[in-house]
C-alpha cells in the first residue's frame, strides 16, 4: 500500500510511527518481550491494510524469571532513550504509568507546523499469549518500504482480541474503528471454531458475562458511535451498512458460542473464577499456563 491520496501530517505521522516501532524491534530485549497488538498489528499485518493506525499497542511477555517490575523499569527506559535517539524532547513526552499498563504520550511539531502526537501503550497483565506461542510476522515500513519484523499474536487471537474489546467499550459508546476492524475482520478467512474458543477465553480476560454479550446486540443496533477514521482511509464509507454488518456478524458469534456450548463455559467461570478449557476443540493449542492467567 502507498500512502498516496492522505494529508501530509497523516503521511508524516505514519512515517514516525514506523521509525519508532522499527527502533523497538532493532532493541533485542525490547522485541522479545512485546508483542505487537491493536490496529497496527490487525491492519498491518492481517487485514492488508484497510485502514492506517496512530497507536502502538504491545503487551508485555514475561520469559524468563527475572522479577517483572525490574524488567519493566528496563522497557520503560529504554523506549525512553528510543525516543530520545529519534530526536523526540524529553519535555514533549508525557509518561502515564499504571499497575496494569504504561502509556507514552509523545507529542511533536510537524513539518507543516501544526502539533500532533503518537501514544505507546504496554500492558502489563497478559503476560503469555492465549496460544501456546505468539507468531513472528513482518509488513513493510510505509515509508521506506523496509521489511519490520514483529511478535505478535496469530490472527485468530488477534482478531478475537479485538472483537472482545469492541464488546466491552460498546458498554458506552462505539468506537468507529471497532467497528471498521470487526467489519474488516468478517471477511477473512479464519479457523472460525478456533476463533470462538479464543472469544471464550478473552470473555473471561475482559470481564464479559455471555449475559452482556447478549446486551450487545441491542447496544451494537442503539449505542452512538464515537471517534474519528475518515483521516485514516482513503476511500468513502458507508458506515451505515457497515454497522448493520457487523452487528450481524456479532449475532452470529454469540448464535455459534451458545451451539458449541461456550456460553456455559463463559458462566461456569464468572461462578467459580475457574478457566476449563479441557471441553475445547482446540485444547491443545492453549497456552499450559492460561488457567493460570494473571489478569
């Protein structure tokens, strides 16, 4: 994909984002430990591209026994020497720092003179995949079309990730590039079965009862949609089919948990805080640890 037919600071952003992700995979103890998540993994990698991202989003992999607050000391600095190397002032970077996650707020001047910024957002609690391994995957730096490697998760996990957390910020509002993803989502081909077992797991990351996912088809038909994307595709939307589509697609996964009988699962957990997977298709393909899971 070229970037042809976007405005100069969207281009400008994107070239940035790229820079700084490219930095982070460069940093071995950096790329072994975060794993690419969100719309840059999602539109980047799997969905060929359908929509730009502005965010960095990676979770922590926790692989060896050092103490994970020291290590996460030695992330936080080093993306901070990072950014410094790329020429980003100290003063322009704003550090939220949380039990469960850190976020880099990093603004900047453009070249049009205009101000703008880029967020890096780490969480901290999936500390393993929901798989047994995270997936080595590359895409091409939009600007100089150099080959940037990444860990992230498989598609299906990816995706069921996303699909979970449009469930959960539908709770108040819909997020216009939920919408666009889950929509560009329900066109791939995917291991469906797989994908309903990892929806299934991240019910139970996410704190999503099936009775909410039963909610959210009147919430997906009711709830305003907030947000901007327009800046970040380049060609026209109907976003009202497209809504109209997703919202089908959304029946259908919960139509298909209650067949495969995931929704007992989902319940028998917000019961007993217990993850049983030993009923799953796929069980062999979970991570060991996932009953285990800190979150």
């Amino acid at each position: 994909m070229t970037l042809n037919g976007y405005s100069a600071n969207t281009i400008e952003k994107m070239k940035r984002l790229c820079d700084i992700l490219t930095s982070i995979q460069n940093a071995t103890f950096l790329s072994k430990r975060l794993s690419l998540y969100g719309g840059t993994a999602l539109n980047f990698i799997y969905l060929d591209l359908p929509r730009l991202s502005e965010d960095l989003d990676f979770n922590y992999r926790h692989i060896d026994n050092s103490d994970w607050g020291e290590t996460r000391g030695k992330i936080d600095k080093t993306i901070k020497w990072i950014l410094s190397s790329l020429g980003y002032q100290t003063s322009k970077i704003k550090i939220n720092a949380r039990y469960n996650l850190c976020r880099f707020h990093i603004r900047y001047k453009t070249a049009m003179g205009t101000n703008d910024d880029i967020k890096i957002e780490i969480g901290y609690m999936r500390r393993i995949p929901d798989l047994k391994n995270d997936r080595i995957k590359s895409f091409s730096h939009l600007a100089t079309m150099e080959k940037i490697t990444v860990m992230t998760p498989k598609k299906e996990e990816l995706f069921a990730n996303k699909f979970a957390t449009m469930i959960s910020r539908s709770k108040t509002y819909l997020n216009l590039r939920d919408i666009f993803d889950v929509y560009s989502i329900s066109k791939k081909g995917i291991d469906k079965r797989l994908f309903l077992e990892l929806i299934t797991i991240e019910t139970m990351l996410m704190n999503i009862p099936f009775d909410m996912l039963l909610e959210t088809k009147k919430r997906l038909k009711q709830v305003k949609t907030a947000g901007s994307i327009t800046h970040l595709i380049n060609k026209e939307i109907d976003f009202k089919t497209m809504r109209k589509q997703v919202t089908q697609f959304t029946c259908d996964i919960i139509e298909n948990l209650s067949k495969y009988n995931y929704n007992s699962i989902i319940d028998t957990f917000y019961k007993t805080r217990k993850v049983d997977i030993t009923s799953f298709h796929y069980k062999d393909s979970f991570n060991s640890q996932i009953r285990k899971h800190p979150q």
